[in-house]
C-alpha cells in the first residue's frame, strides 16, 4: 500500500472519532455492503456459503454465520487471491524465520493459537495493518498529552515494550516483528518480551530496557503492577495496556497506581485488530467505523442490549483477502445502548473473554513462579494435531489435560508429544516433578456458567505460597 492510501484510512479513521452514532452507522452500512457484495464475488467459498440469501441484501442476519473449523477447510476458496493457498501458508508459518515477513512478499499472517481452542490461519491484507496502526491512536492521544506524561514518553525516547508470545506467526510479536522491520522509526523502539519466559527475567529486562508505552498480556502486566509495588520492578511507562486477556476493574486500578500513569484496556482478535479500545472514562468503544459485532445466543439469535451474550458473531470491515463475515468468535460480550460519559458516540461493550488463571508453582530452588495461561495453553497448542485443550491444575503437582486431537493425527502420539512438551517447558521455568496426566473427558464448557475455560485451578488445590495457586 502506498503512503497515500495509509494515509486516506488514517484520515478516515480520525474523522470519525467524533461522528454522531448515524454517522458511524453510515459508515458501517456503506462498508458492510461493498463487503457483502465482495465477498459474493470474489469468494468462492461465500459465493455458495451465501446461495440461498437474496442478492443485494444488506440484512447481515440472513448471512448465515462461519466458525474457525469452516474457514480453515475451505481456506483455499475462502482467500480472494488465488496465488494463497492453505498448503503454501501452513509451510509459510511452520518456518519460525519467516515471522516477520509477507507471505508471497504481499500479505501479513497472524496465527491463532486458540480463542475457540483451534488453531487458525489468518491471512492479512494492508488495510488491516493501516486499521491497526490508526485506531489505537484515536483513542489514546488524549492520554498522553499532558505535560508528565509527554516528559515520560521523551525520557525514554518512545520505546514500547510488548508482553506476546513470541516464537510463532501470533498477531501480537508478529505483527510488531513486522512493523518494527519495515520501520526505521520503530527498529529500535520495540522489544518483545514473551510470558513464557520466567517472570524474574522479564523483570529484569525491562528494568534495562525502561519502556515508555508497556502493552500486551493482561495476566503478565498485572504481575508486573505487583513486582513494582515490592519494589523489585523500577520502570516509569507513560501509558499502559493490558490485553488479550480479560482483566478486572480492581486489577486495572491496581496497575494505574503502580504505575501511576494511564491504563486503558484493548480488546482485540487476530481475525479483527483492535475491536475497542478503552476510553478516558473507563469503556470500551467498538471501532464500529470498520467492524461488526453481533451479540448473539448459542442458536446465533441475536440478544437483548444490556445482556451477555454466549457468543459474537464478527464481521471485519477492512480485510478483503480473507473475508471475515459473522464469525463465531466464541466470546460473551455485553453491548450497550447508553452513550459513554465521554461523549463518543461509538458503541460500549463489556468482555468477557477467555479467562485463565495465573498458576504458582514452587521452584527446585524454592521460590514462588507464576505461570501464565496463555503460556500454557500455548504449549499445548503448538503440538500439531491439538484440536482443542483445557488445562486444569487439579493438585500442587499435577495438571490434568483434556485433549482433543484432530481426525487425521495419532491420538497417542499427539498426547505424548503435549505431556513431552509441558514437562520440557516447565523443567525450563525451573519446576521440577509435576504430573502430567491426561483427563479421559473431552474439553467443555463450565456446566454451571457455560464458559469455555482455557487454564485453572480447582478448589481443592492448595499450591504454595499463593492464594490462587
Ligand atoms: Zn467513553
């Protein structure tokens, strides 16, 4: 994409920030139908998935909805480029040097190691990368324009440090991988710090490395909040924000005071980057100018404003390579009618996400390492074959895996390679002698609040140290 057209979407972005809700609303329809009426066209996939919806229709409900499952299937027909095909991206994305590059030299691809528990492949075009670059920026410019907060940034001369796993074609270190590699702003002004490394280490980094801007998981950072407060993390950041994960009103307040600086929660998805950003007044806004979301129950029946949904159909505005149409995206959100105290006009919602608790597990040497949820269930979830997990601390020294491996792979051999790779993993963070032990039930949601939980700990657990274990 040249500088012009970046800069037509950055303008456009901007311009809305203060529209009216019709005007937003304009906005969306416009795109939605040029979408709709693309996708028809150029997507084999959506040209049948859509045979019985009458052609021009603008009623998004009588699109019928796609899951994960459904888009990597037919990912060849799903792509609008035919040069993209799913053989060439998965050999694309099995090569770890090639993170911070474009398939073909074109086109970004962010991996998804499981919101709904299966991996994902998902292909990028330039207007994305121009929508994530430019909506961060319309909702955050406030919070730092003032007179400590410019002097922070200053002093430590814009770098951001960014909590992600890194190691995988993940959005997070990925997509900044690749800004930082085609920008000679951003060459030395951003350090990945990924959570399965021991919390002590990344303490210690970013003492170094002293960031202006601290961003990434939400788990991670409120450790880090914690660590400032013991005084053994001294860092000054300008602005913090927590994401990926769900993160509590208290813990966010407990991070602004460590900090003291600016807290604003991002919620994001690989498939959509980022859905909504917090504002000045404590909401989070959808970026409703370029994506659609849709509370839905789990008939995909849309539910009442003001109530949570079982899960929320997206629908992206921006991306035409890989068309994203109502998709299941399998978290509960609450959106609301009321307008935000702050005066946007752009659309409130509350997340609840994939929620995972932080594990303690006590050192060879005796000390207390948290480990974080995304870590674990990254483990698990780079095992090819790994369809869907649920990992669940069950005793101070054991973790019991439920498992599902996908039709085409040995169902022993995946199980052996999972065990293999956790051990491996947790022997590196300095824990010895957990069992790791294979649950004979399928993964599944909670049966009395009907989430589908990723990492946690059961009551009967009493892990040292910690109250959470
Ligand atoms: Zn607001």
């Amino acid at each position: 994409m040249n500088p012009i057209e970046r800069g037509k979407i950055t303008l456009d972005v901007w311009r809305a920030r203060g529209g009216t809700r019709a005007e937003i609303e304009a906005r969306q329809r416009r795109r939605l139908a040029e979408m709709l009426s693309f996708a028809r066209r150029q997507s084999r996939f959506y040209k049948r998935h859509y045979a019985d919806v009458p052609e021009g229709s603008t009623d998004l409900t009588q699109y019928p909805p796609v899951t994960k499952p459904m888009l990597m299937e037919h990912f060849d027909d799903v792509v609008t480029d035919t040069a993209i095909t799913k053989a060439e991206v998965d050999a694309f994305v099995a090569d770890e040097t090639k993170i911070c590059q474009r398939f073909l030299g074109r086109y970004p691809v962010w991996t998804t190691s499981g919101t709904t528990g299966e991996p994902g492949i998902s292909v990028q075009d330039d207007t994305s990368l121009a929508l994530l670059g430019a909506h961060p920026d319309r909702w955050i410019l406030d919070a730092v324009l003032d007179i400590d907060t410019l002097r922070r940034l200053v002093k430590h001369n814009l770098r951001e440090a960014v909590i992600a796993i890194t190691g995988g074609h993940f959005l997070g270190a990925s997509a900044f991988a690749l800004l930082q590699r085609e920008s000679k702003f951003l060459e030395n002004r951003i350090q990945l710090f990924s959570p399965t490394q021991p919390l002590d280490d990344i303490i210690e980094a970013l003492n170094r490395y002293q960031p202006a801007l601290l961003m990434g998981y939400a788990s991670v950072i409120v450790e880090l909040a914690r660590a400032q407060r013991d005084g053994r993390l001294h860092i000054s950041p300008a602005f913090v924000s927590p994401a990926s994960e769900p993160v509590s009103e208290a813990q966010k307040r407990d991070i602004e005071h460590a900090f003291d600086c600016e807290v604003r929660e991002a919620y994001a998805a690989t498939e959509f980057d980022p859905i909504a950003i917090e504002c000045g007044h404590g909401n989070l806004h959808v970026n409703a100018d370029w994506v659609v979301l849709e509370p839905v129950d789990e008939e995909y029946r849309p539910v009442d404003l003001g109530e949570p949904s079982e899960t929320v159909l997206l629908t992206n505005l921006g991306n035409r390579i890989q068309p994203i149409i109502r998709y299941d995206l399998g978290d509960s959100i609450t959106m609301y009618d009321e307008h935000c105290s702050c005066g946007s006009a752009f659309p409130v919602i509350d997340v609840e996400g994939r929620q995972g608790d932080v594990l303690h597990f006590e050192t060879t040497d005796g000390r207390d390492r948290p480990i974080f949820p995304l870590a674990l269930s990254g483990v698990v979830e780079d095992v090819p074959g790994v369809r869907r997990t649920q990992l669940v601390r069950t005793g101070p020294s054991t973790i019991r895996i439920r498992l599902e491996v996908t039709s085409d792979c040995d169902d022993l051999v995946v199980w052996e390679r999972v065990r293999a790779g956790l051990e491996t993993f947790l022997e590196d963070q300095g824990i010895a002698g957990i069992t790791v032990e294979r649950a004979a039930e399928p993964p599944q949601r909670d049966p009395l609040s009907g989430k589908f939980r990723h990492v946690w700990a059961e009551q009967t657990c009493d892990g040292p140290g910690n109250e959470s274990c």
